[in-house]
C-alpha cells in the first residue's frame, strides 16, 4: 500500500511537470472529513428531576407502628371482620387477643366488660360494629389522662429524666435538647449518670450536636454534687431549661430509689417548686416489665409523665394503652424511630388512627 501511494504521488509530479495535469473539472473533489465539519450545536436538555416527597408526619407513624398494627390489629381483624354476628365467644377470643399483646389484664378486663355491655345493648351487630367501639373505647382511654409537656413560666424550667439502663434515656434527653434548642430555648444538661461507664461521654455528644453545655463530673462522682453545679449553673447562666440524666440501674434495687429522692431533695432546695417535670423513659419492648418499672418509679419517684421508646421495632405496643391507663399518668412523648424528629408529642386520635386505619 506504502509503494502504490508514493508511486501515485511521483507519477503526479511527473504529470504536473509535463503538463498532463488533469483540468480542474476532472479532478475529483474529496468530501470533508467529519472531523473537519464545523460542530453542530445540539440543544442542551436538562433531564426532568422527579421531586424527592417525604412520607408525612402520620405515615411515618404508621410505619413506625406496623409490627403492632400487624400484630394487635391483624389479630383483631382476623377474628371480627366479616362475622355477621357478635356473641360472648367472640369476646372471649378478644380478650386474649388483647392481654397478649401487652394491653394489660387490668385494661383490658375494662375493655371486655364495656364491650359486653355495648353487646347487652344491641350495639354490637357485626364484626365493623366491635372493631369501630374497640377503637372508640381505646381511645377514651387514652384521651382521659392525656396532656402535653408545658414548659409554662418557670425559669429555669427544670426536666429530671428518670429510667432504667437500656431503655433509651440518654437519646431520649438529647432528641429533646435538639427539639428545645430549634424552639429558640436555652438549654443546659446535667450528666448525673455518674455510674453508668461512658454515660456523660454520650451525654456530651448529643450536647455537642445540638450546641448544649454539659455540666459533668469524674465517673462514680456522687449524682446529688452534679445536680447541685448544674441548678447553680442553670441560675447564673439564666437557661431556660435544664434537662438531668440520672442513672438507671435495676428499678429492683432500693439504693436507686433512695438516691432519685435524694436527687429530687437537691433540686428542690436550690430551685424551689422542681423538679417541674419528671418524665420516666420506658421501653417499649419491655412489654409487661415496663409496668412493674412504672409502678415502683411512680411511687418513689413522683413521675409525672412517661416517653415510651423504641415502638417501632416491638409489636408490643399495646403498653402504650396499658401504662397511661392503669397508672393515670400522660404519655408526653412516643419514639417510632432514630431520627431526631421520630421523638414526637404523643397524640391519642394520631396514634389510634395510624393502628386502625386499612
């Protein structure tokens, strides 16, 4: 191929110079490589981005229940829907439906009873019937004792977070310190877990997130002296809330109860009328044992109001019911997940509404 073109080119220099040269008209014109073309501009189009939609307020609720919705209600549903008639069978079966899921004995015996009572009245007709009045009476029940944290005109407004290991307390305190702090509100925490290895540690990092000082001693320091530095401090520095960690070892053991009171004794003396708030963190996975924690803290400890965690990953939900009810205490605060916005204010219509609803 190499010999052809050159004897091309030396033959075409001997044409030229002998005057053989081909006429214009002859020669043949080449076409323009497409590499030499001017560039034809295509015209830019921006690929339509689809807008990313976050699940409402309420489907993450019901997302955040659904191993109770599918464990309470689906039962329920497998049991009532499309019976054409209601009878005392049909009750029996609920009831242990209902006390297997963690409502509770006392609750639901309440529950039954009126539900027979409704029955004895005709109201009952079909399987609809007994599942819109279980629904009703449920929510009675947790609309009777039901209010709001209010954090009202006290300065500082003192919180005393109380509960034991394990149960999501410390998360707990700074899920709120985030929520508190978006409000506008000063803040301040006091790591008086003293014994717990790691638990300031873990204090101060939520502090940190949310741009909290964190009032903290050695570990194994006594509770009651970080009590008393962080109420001096919450006072000098004119904080709007103070939030205390406290410990959480076995609630069987009556040194920790002694100590809580001990707690509170210090607080009120520095900051007389607080603990404004104490709020008792239960697990909500902890089924019937959140009870019996919610008893003993009750009485040595004067709770005030409860936050049940971690209810999206139990189908033991039911203890939501079960803890407001037979203790007369408000439930302030659910957890349906690990963000800090899956700490909500507990609202009885939402939480009875995300359980029910198809």
């Amino acid at each position: 191929m190499e010999k052809q073109e050159k004897k091309g080119f030396f033959r075409g220099f001997i044409d030229k110079i002998s005057g053989n040269a081909p006429a214009v008209e002859d020669m043949v014109v080449m076409p323009v490589a497409p590499q030499d073309a001017p560039p034809v501009l295509e015209p830019v189009v921006t690929p339509s981005v689809e807008p990313v939609i976050k699940p409402g307020l309420f489907e993450r609720l019901k997302s955040g229940l659904k191993k109770t919705k599918d464990g309470l209600i689906g039962r329920i549903d497998a049991l009532v829907l499309g019976k054409k008639e209601i009878n005392a069978d049909t009750l029996e079966e609920l009831e242990e439906i209902l006390i297997t899921s963690d409502i509770g004995v006392k609750t639901t015996v309440e529950l039954i009873r009126t539900l027979e009572q409704r029955l004895g009245r005709n109201e009952l007709k079909d399987g609809e019937a007994l599942r819109q009045a279980l629904k009703d009476e449920i929510l009675s029940r947790l609309t009777a004792h039901h209010s709001l944290l209010e954090i009202g005109s006290h300065n500082p407004f003192v919180l005393l977070v109380i509960g034991v290991n394990g149960v999501g307390k410390t998360t707990t305190i700074g899920k709120l310190a985030s929520r508190f702090t978006a409000d506008g509100k000063k803040v301040l925490l006091a790591a008086a877990d003293t014994f717990r290895a790691a638990a300031a540690e873990q204090l101060t990092a939520w502090g940190d997130r949310s741009g909290v000082n964190v009032i903290r001693h050695k570990e194994g320091a006594d509770p009651s002296a970080v009590v008393f530095d962080a109420c001096k401090a919450a006072l000098a520095r004119q904080v709007d809330i103070l939030i205390i960690d406290t410990a959480g070892r076995l609630h069987t053991k009556v040194n920790l109860m002694e100590e809580m009171k001990k707690i509170r004794r210090v607080i009120d003396r520095e900051i007389p009328g607080a603990p404004h708030e104490t709020l008792l963190v239960v697990d909500a996975a902890t089924g019937q044992n959140a009870l019996s924690q919610a008893k003993l803290f009750k009485e040595a400890a004067h709770v005030s109001g409860i936050a049940l965690t971690k209810l999206d990953g139990t189908a033991k939900g039911g203890i939501v019911v079960a803890v407001s009810h037979e203790f007369a205490l408000p439930v302030r605060f659910i957890g349906v997940g690990e963000t800090i916005d899956d700490l909500r204010d507990f609202d009885p219509q939402e939480f009875t509404d995300a359980l029910f609803q198809e």
